[in-house]
C-alpha cells in the first residue's frame, strides 16, 4: 500500500486524526503504536494573533 486516505472535511481545529481512527485496507496489518498521531488540524501559525 502506497497511501492510506483520511477524510479532514468535517474535523474542528485541534481535532486528531489517530492510526486507531484510520480504516485499514484489506490484508493490512498495523505495526504501530495505535494512539499514535496521523493528522492534527491546527491554524496556520500566520493567522495565529490575528
């Protein structure tokens, strides 16, 4: 498997994406931890303070 796809659209700022939270594709096994951190949605540190 190249790339695995998460869906962000509907996630709020601060919102994680987690390996747990993540569909696996069949015949895919996980090695890693699975609270480990895929994707956080953050603001751009250019827009913080504004």
């Amino acid at each position: 498997v190249d790339e695995v796809k998460a869906d962000i659209s509907k996630m709020e700022l601060g919102a994680t994406i987690r390996v747990r939270d993540i569909s696996k594709p069949e015949g895919v096994e996980i090695t890693n931890n699975m609270a480990v951190p895929v994707a956080t949605i953050e603001v751009p540190r250019a827009l913080k303070g504004k």
